[in-house]
C-alpha cells in the first residue's frame, strides 16, 4: 500500500508535466516515423521506376560465366497485377501466396554448323553428330534422287540456371553459354521494421543510495524512446 501511495504523490504533484512530456514524445515519434514513410516510399517508388524501365545487364565473372542482372518490382501480387497481368495470372494459377516472383525470359542461340557433303551417285545417306556438353544434335542426310531429305533423330538442349535476389535485384546465370537473356521481370515484398521504438510503462527499481546510507526504491512511469542501433535502423 505504501508504494501505491508513492505513486498517487508523484502522480498528483507532476501530473501535468507528465502527461506534456508524453504528449510530446508521442508527437515526435509519430513525426519521425511520418518522416520514415515517406522515405521509404519514395525509395520504393524509385525502384519501381528503374525496374520498368531497365533493360537487363550482363557481365562477366572471374570464371568466365554470364550473369544477367536486373532490378525487379517492390510491393505486393497486386502491383504485379497492374504492370503484368500475364505474369500475375501465371501466379495466380499455383495457388499460392509467394513473397517473391521472378520470371526469366531466355533465347537460346546455339552454334552454326557449315558442312558440305559430296553425293556422287543417285542414291546416298551421311549421319551427322553435332553433339556438345549442352546440346545433343544427330540426325542424317539422305539423297533419293531428285530428292534431299533432311531427318533430326534427336535435338536436345541442357542448361542450369542459378537465381539470386537481392536489394530488389535479381541475378541469374547459367552454365551453357549459348543463353541469351532477353528480359527479367518480377516483384519482391519489401521487409522492414520500424527504426524508432517507444515503449510506455510502469518501472520499478531498486537499489542502494551511498549519500544516505539506505536502499532506494524508484517507483513511477516509464517512457523508453529508442533508435534500433544494431541493424542502423531496419531489420531484414
């Protein structure tokens, strides 16, 4: 019961500049955060305008491999919906709800092959084997006079393709190099927390006061108005 009536003193003597500096912590800190939005909207929308106007970005790495690089959408299925209503249905029909969407469109553009075959007769057959590491193309050529016929017995392409996402940025890279990558589209759900946080709330503390010689015990309200340091505001 004492402590009750330690609080309702405090409460009474300094209600109303407690009450002011909460009013006013309250109002800073929706400010900032205000502020935030803002920001982040902004960096969102900036994005978003790169992403549909970008062409894609190849380079090399030290191996030798092509990557394609670029920046896809931030948001939510609904803004895919608005910028490509093929792809959102694409979506739409694995029934599920992704955080991330990537579509790669690729060409590929295999080697020519120039073979010239010498037929001295009225009838003759040559079989031929381009075949690679990333494509197995066989087949034969038949001359029937007057006719020339052309047969593929089996024409396949092999290629692996790796995805990386981040910062709203996509990678992709394969092992065949004869892939061409003509477009790289999608979205990404943006993940953040608040910078700034603020807690309201009852403390209580004790310890020993040195001056006077006795324990001391704090009992009152709490305001804790901090800045999330560790991850320079914004947690992934």
């Amino acid at each position: 019961m004492e402590i009750i009536q330690i609080i309702k003193q405090y409460w009474n003597k300094y209600k109303s500049q407690i009450i002011l500096i909460l009013a006013l912590l309250v109002s800073v800190f929706f400010l900032i955060r205000g502020c935030e939005k803002q920001i982040s909207n902004k960096k969102i929308y900036d994005n978003n305008v790169k992403a549909l106007t970008e062409e894609v970005q190849t380079w090399k790495t030290k191996a030798g491999d092509l990557v394609a690089q670029k920046t896809v959408l931030q948001g939510d299925i609904d803004l895919l919906k608005l910028t490509n209503e093929d792809l959102y249905n694409q979506v739409k029909s694995l029934k599920a709800r992704p955080k991330e969407v990537v579509y790669v469109e690729t060409e590929i553009i295999n080697e020519v092959h120039d073979t010239t075959f010498v037929i001295d007769s009225t009838y003759a057959k040559k079989n031929f084997d381009f075949s690679n590491k990333f494509r197995k193309l066989s087949g034969f050529v038949e001359y029937k006079q007057p006719n020339l016929n052309l047969s593929i017995n089996q024409d396949i392409v092999y290629a692996n393709f790796t995805v990386a996402i981040k910062d709203s940025k996509v990678y992709v890279t394969s092992d065949n190099p004869f892939i061409q990558y003509n477009d790289i589209q999608g979205v990404v759900i943006p993940k953040s927390e608040p910078r700034w946080t603020l807690a309201v709330g009852p403390s209580f503390s004790a310890g020993y006061d040195p001056i006077n010689k006795k324990p001391a015990i704090l009992v009152g309200a709490s305001v804790v108005f901090g800045y999330n340091v560790a991850s320079f505001g914004r947690k992934k």
